[in-house]
C-alpha cells in the first residue's frame, strides 16, 4: 500500500535488467529451502493457545483473519463525518463498536481514514479499541498495525514521533547497523504506542525505474544488497519487540503498473525469480521475520493460471510455505486493490486467498461482504474450521510473541518519554547524513562556500508530507543553510502544475544577482515543467545545484547543472541531512543503491550503482 504514485517512463524490460547485471552479478541465490530462524512450533505454547481457539465460535475464528481500517481518531466518540463514514460501511458509526461486530483480529491505521492526530492519541485509541474487543467474552487482544516505511512515500505517523530515512536511502548508506538502528528506533516507538505489527521493511527488488508503486521504497536494485539490508530491518523491528513484515511476496520490483489500479505482469522466468526477486524474501525467512504479505501480481513463470499471487496456492503454499519453508503469518496486500480485484467477485476474494494459504485478510473492499463470505464458506463447506484454526494458531503466535495477551494496554506515560525523544531524534539525523548521495560536483562547487555563494536562490516543489506534519521542503533547506551562514530566498510550488511559464519567469529573476541556486525536484520526467525550470536557471550562468528529492533519476534529465544531491525522500530529517552536505557541514557517503540510466540513450547507464562523489574527488 501506499499513498502517491509516481509518472512511469517507458523503459525496456530487459535493457533494465541488463543494466543491473554488474550489481547483481555476485547473487548466488540458491534452491535449497530457507530454514527460518527461531522455532515456530512450541507445543506448550501451541497446547494453550489451542485451548483459546476452541472456546471461539465460528464468527470469532472469522474476525481473527481480518484485519481491516476504521474512520476515526477516538474510538468511541469520532467525529460525524467519520461516524457517518463508519456506518456506511459497516453499519455501526463507531471504530469500537467495528471490532466488537465483526469480531476483528487487527485493525490498521491510517491517515487517511483520520486515525493519526498525533503519537499520544494513538496510544489512548489504542488502549480504548483493546478494552473493548476484551469486553466480549471469548475474545483476545487486537493486533493494531500500521504501514510506517517511513522517507517521504509511505509514513503514516508524522512528528512528534522520530521520523527516519526510507529504505532506498538506506540502501544508499549501505550500513546493516544503521539500517537495523532505524528499525530499532522507530519500533520502539511504535510498540509505546501499542502498534505491535509494522508492514515492512519492503524486500522488492527495484531493478525497473518505471515503477510507479516501490521505487524508493526499495533498498536498491541489487538483490544481494537488499536481502542484507532486510535482515537488518527484521532484526531491529523484531528486537524492538514488534512483529516486522517483508512484502511484497514474490516481488514486486519489476512491473510498470501500479498493482492499486491494475495487475500487474511479472515476465520473469524461474532463474530471474531465483535470482532478482527471492534473496530479499529468504534473508527474512532465515532472520526470523513473523510475517510476509503477498502482491498482487500476475508470475506465470510461478503460476501459469495467471492468478495474483496473493490468491495463487502455488505461490503462496507451493513457494512460500512449502519451498522456502516459512510458517510464519502470511497476511495479504490490501484487498480493496484493484490488481486482486480483477479476476473475482469481493466475495470469493477472501476465501480464494485463505484456501491460497494466507492467513491474515487485510482490508477488504467491503468488510460485511467479505466477512459473510468467509462464514458462508466454512457453512457451505468450502473451508472448514480446521482450516482457520491453522491460520489463528500463526496469528496467536505472533500475538503472544509481542506481548499482547498478557497486557495489550500501553502506559501514556512511557509513550510520552519514548516518542520523538531526544537521542533518537540525533541518531535519526545522524543515520541520515550517512546517506544522502552527491552525483555530480563540477568544478568542485560543493561544498558551498559562505564567503563566495553566501546570496542563495532555493526554489522548487514541495511535495506534500506523507503526514502533513513535515513543513516545505524549500523551507527547510532554506531554514537550514540559513542556520549555517548563508542568506536565503525560498520560493516554493506545490507541484508540477504550478510551475507555470510566468513562475519559471520569475524564479528567472529571483536568481539574477545570486551566487548560486539549489533547485529541488521530485519526479522530474522528460515532458516535466521542474525541467524547464531547471534549464532556464542553468541558462543564468549561476551556478545551480540540483537535490533530488526522491528518485535519483532526475539528474539524468538535467544535464548543466554544477552539482546533484540525491536525498531519496523529503521528510524533514532527509532534507535537512541533504542541505548539510551541500553547505559542506557534513561529508556525502552515500552511494546509488541503483543504476541511473541517461536520458537520451536508457541502453546506457549514466551513473553505475555505487557511484557516490565525496568532497575530495
């Protein structure tokens, strides 16, 4: 799941694979089932947990699968429009009356759906949804979860919670102990406020920049190098005491389509699947992780029914389960998507997945409809309560892992002193320093000097915050090489549209009489008005630095400029990291975790991955 799309470029499959080769090259993936690590099976543990199981009725065991979102950001009183929204798909108007209805298994939070306010109101819902499911008899603890990727796509709780780089900016760091940190931090964080179940880190190998749905979710385009980063990020979620959860489960690095909207085609044979796609998957199985959620993707190489993935027993039980020996949870990609959506009805969707082998239900469309089927289901025959008891045994391990039936309340107290305090908000900036990429350095223009480009011009999009809680990314470069003794102009746009002829004009004039001008793009295409932006100002004879605030791609498009930073998000903590390097205060270390290629030519790569200039080239 994820909140922005981005513009896809047409690409050739094969000449990105190709373009990859030399980072792939050393990947020895192997066939041997992954043994996961730590035991699975316990049977003093199974023996209890089957005695809770036994006491659930039919529609209990059903609402344990499901895991679905509520409107609203206080569990009893939410405001009408969400209480009108509530009540229009579900019938009750209120998040806690949802969970005690249907009998849910975990609820998922979201911006959108007005959950998030801030970290404090998370744990007090939090508690509020648990006193409630535990208010029926039979019940056990929810399982509250969240997507929290965290860089600029996909980050559901903003500030005051600690907020850290995403993973391809991770990748461009290249350092497991950094990475395993951030996952560390922010699932410390998310366990104060009684979040026990984080979908990530993302395992999709990215070798296709045309991809509009992963891109810099992903740790890179080396498989080897992502499968790497992914055990680390198992290791910190999970020794933080939160269930971590790779997806998207077969991989959904290589596809031009957004699988929100459509399903997507993976045309990788089995070899490429062994090689691009698996590693990431099997470095989580082997480091422990608890949970993998599935894609909604068409791999005919894997399936030839042509099914998505996540409804393919093949895939899920043959691969998954069988080959690579994971029996942690399997739990879906949202089946409100378009790409699982394709084929079948809301109604058999959710029973096609179970009888697939997943476990958890993420999501539904239509939770009434989906909910009922899977009961018709198990009445009619199709799937029978032992099927289920199999899939609420996982999900009780995993509750029971993370502490959740001995004490599923969290204290707002600790939460205040965990969240957003201060030695992770230093090790967030200092993760993040490590990161940020410098691409291009002509003439050595950066460092900028405070002496000879003290008037600068900073101008770009801003692109909106994932949690509206990040202030402009104009502002706070501006705000931050200000800080360091240079004087500022900042004019900011709200996207691409705005980046009209008479703004291009005027930030024309803007720059006359600067010593240099750091312009910020995001998702800069060939047709882009950021280009024409960006040619015009190279046009001045000042010198521009360009800071990608996103996809390193964009400096393939922008030939002339002095400098180029990739900064691979723009949250706060990433473009503050990005504005330091350029005003020399730190030293860049990252380096491309994927291949550019050049804009005129896409058979050839512009910049290899691992590239990465420092100051002294």
């Amino acid at each position: 799941m994820h909140d922005q799309n981005q513009p896809s470029r047409q690409v050739s499959r094969r000449t990105l694979l190709a373009a990859t080769a030399v980072a792939t090259a050393a990947v020895t993936a192997g066939a041997a089932p992954a043994v996961a690590a730590g035991p699975y099976h316990r049977p003093d543990r199974d023996a209890r947990l089957k005695k809770l199981i036994a006491k659930m009725s039919l529609e209990q065991k059903v609402g344990q699968l499901f895991v679905h979102w509520v409107s609203g950001n206080d569990a009893h009183n939410p405001a009408p429009r969400d209480a009108e929204e509530n009540l229009k798909r579900t019938g009750v108007r209120t998040p806690a009356e949802i969970v005690k209805k249907f009998h849910l298994g975990g609820v998922i939070y979201f911006g959108w759906s007005n959950n998030v306010s801030n970290p404090r109101q998370l744990g007090g819902m939090t508690n509020d949804l648990q006193t409630a499911t535990l208010s029926q008899s039979g019940s056990v603890p929810l399982l509250l979860s969240i997507d929290q990727e965290h860089g600029g796509i996909v980050t559901r709780v903003g500030l005051p919670a600690t907020q850290l780089p995403g993973a391809m900016a991770l990748g461009a760091g290249g350092s497991r102990s950094d990475t395993r940190t951030a996952a560390y931090i922010a699932g410390t964080e998310l366990a104060a406020m009684g979040i026990y179940q984080n979908y990530a880190p993302v395992a999709d190998v990215n070798v296709n920049p045309a991809n509009p749905v992963i891109g810099v979710r992903s740790f890179g385009s080396d498989p080897n190098a992502a499968a790497r980063l992914v055990a680390a990020q198992v290791d910190g979620y999970q020794g933080a005491g939160v269930s971590a959860c790779a997806k998207h489960f077969p991989g959904h690095g290589d596809t031009a389509t957004d699988s929100h909207t459509g399903l997507p085609l993976i045309t990788h044979t089995r070899a490429e699947w062994d090689k691009l796609d698996a590693p990431p998957f099997r470095s989580a199985i082997r480091a422990g992780i608890d949970a993998i959620m599935t894609a909604h993707i068409q791999v005919p190489a894997l399936d030839p029914s042509n099914d998505p993935a996540t409804l393919s027993r093949p895939i899920i039980t043959g691969i998954l389960r069988q080959e690579l020996g994971f029996d942690g949870v399997i739990v879906t990609d949202a089946l409100n998507m378009e790409g699982v959506r394709t084929k079948y009805g809301d109604d058999r969707v959710p029973v096609l997945a179970l009888k697939a082998g997943v476990d958890q239900l993420l999501f539904p469309y239509d939770l009434p409809v989906a909910w009922n089927a899977v009961v018709k289901a198990v009445q009619d025959g199709e799937l029978t309560e032992a099927r289920l008891d199999e899939s609420i045994l996982r999900i009780l391990r995993m509750k029971e892992k993370v502490g959740l039936l001995k004490n599923p309340h969290v204290s707002l107290s600790k939460l205040d002193r965990v969240v957003g305090n201060r030695k992770h908000r230093a090790a967030a900036d200092r993760i993040t320093e490590r990161t940020t990429t410098l691409l291009v350095n002509e003439d050595e223009l950066l460092p900028l000097s405070k002496r000879r480009h003290r008037n600068l011009l900073v101008v770009g999009v801003n692109p909106v915050s994932p949690t509206a809680t990040d202030r402009p990314a104009t502002t706070v470069v501006s705000e931050t090489l200000n800080a360091l003794g240079f004087a500022t102009t900042a004019v900011g746009y709200a996207n691409n549209a705005a980046i009209t002829p008479a703004a291009i004009d005027a930030a024309v004039a803007a720059a006359a009489g600067k010593n240099a001008v750091v312009v910020l793009t995001s998702n800069l295409g060939a047709t882009s008005n950021q280009r024409t932006l960006v040619t015009r100002l190279v046009a001045t004879g000042v010198p521009v630095v360009l800071l990608a605030l996103r996809n390193p791609y964009d400096v393939a498009y922008t030939p002339g400029v002095a400098a180029a930073v990739s900064s691979y998000g723009w949250t706060e903590v990433e473009v503050r990291a990005a504005a330091r390097v350029v005003a020399g205060r730190v030293e860049p270390e990252g380096k491309l975790p994927v291949p550019v290629q050049r804009a005129d030519d896409p058979t050839k790569v512009l910049f290899p991955v691992g590239h990465g200039l420092s100051f002294d080239d």
